[in-house]
C-alpha cells in the first residue's frame, strides 16, 4: 500500500515539475508545501544560522523555479536535495569568505595574506571525516543506493519516513538497505585497516 502512495507521490512530483516549467505559480507553491518543511530539516542538521537556512531555501525553490526544465525525471526530492546542498556550499563559502575579509587588518596584513579560517566545530570535522578519511574512501567503495540511505540516515539524521520520502524508494527498502550499508562499510573499512596480526580487526 505504502508503495502504491510512494509512487503516486513520484508521479505527481513529476507532473508538478512539469507544470513549474510551464510557470504554473500554484504547481510552484504545490511543490514547496510538499517539499520545504523536510528540506529545512536537512538544512538545519547541516546548518546552525537559522538565517542561512532561510535563504538558502528560498534560493533553492528559486533555482527550481528557473530550472523545472532541466528535471530528467529522477526522484524530485533528490533532485531538490542536490540543488539544496549546492546552494548550502555556495552559502557557506560565501560566509567563509566575508568573514576573512572582515577579520583581515588591511592596513597590516601583507599581500596575499589570508587569517587562518575559524576552528570548525565538532559536527564539521566529524562530517569532514565522513567525506573525507577512510569512512569517506570507504563509503566511496559500496553502491551509491546504499551509499545514500546511510548518508541521509547517519550523516543528515533522517527517519526512515524520511529517507524514504526523499529517495522515493519504500520504508522497508530504506530499512533492508541501511543494513546491508553498515555490512559493506564495516566491509570495506576493514580492508582498509587490516588487523596487524590478520586476525579480526
């Protein structure tokens, strides 16, 4: 049953698309009261200026606005995730940016000099990790379906409900897949450390 309603969803995130492309303004605003309240949850995890999520929803609806027609079909709201995550990396670099312009004394610094950026908080150097350490490489080396149900469920926090809604895949798929996620990192984790002593890591 649950599938029959997933599906119906999909479908209908589609024909939304399609209307928004047409510049259907009550398709737009359809679209949003569906999508914007898990987006600014995702957002949020990932995000602690309440301000920053604000605007980089606002541009993420603008950009679907203007863009409707570029969708090819896949799953809306991992397309609007995309868009999101983009839009939350360009927001936060921008914010990097203007906080060394700002902290830099221009009438001591010498040429080219760049203040050392903040010390990132615990939640960044662990996501850091996760991107980039051996959790990262090994995330790399399961499938990307799998990779993606652990991403939304370990690294952004989603429900199953959740992941579901924005993978558009069934509840028990999300459920069955995470399990075999952790089995295939703990998998590649451990060829990537090996027991000195070949024995169980």
């Amino acid at each position: 049953m649950g599938g029959h309603r997933e599906k119906d969803e999909a479908d209908s995130d589609a024909a939304l698309l399609r209307a928004v492309a047409g510049g259907d303004s009550a398709a737009m605003a359809a679209l949003y009261d569906r999508h914007a309240g898990w987006l600014h949850a995702r957002l949020r995890r990932r995000c602690a200026d309440p301000e920053v999520v604000r605007e980089v929803l606002q541009d993420t609806f603008v950009a679907v606005w203007r863009s409707a027609d570029a969708h090819r079909g896949e799953e809306a709201g991992g397309w609007l995730w995309t868009i999101a995550a983009r839009r939350l990396v360009d927001a936060r670099r921008a914010h990097e940016r203007a906080t060394r312009l700002e902290t830099a004394p221009m009438d001591e610094a010498p040429s080219g000099y760049a203040p050392a950026a903040a010390a990132p908080s615990a939640e960044e150097r662990v996501l850091a990790g996760l991107e980039y350490g051996d959790v990262g490489t090994a995330l790399d080396r399961i499938s990307p379906e799998l990779r993606d149900v652990l991403r939304a469920t370990v690294v952004d926090g989603l429900t199953t409900r959740e992941t579901a809604r924005l993978l558009g895949i069934p509840e028990g798929t999300v459920k069955s897949r995470a399990m075999r996620a952790r089995t295939e990192l703990r998998a590649a984790l451990a060829q990537l450390n090996p027991s000195p002593l070949g024995g169980p890591a």
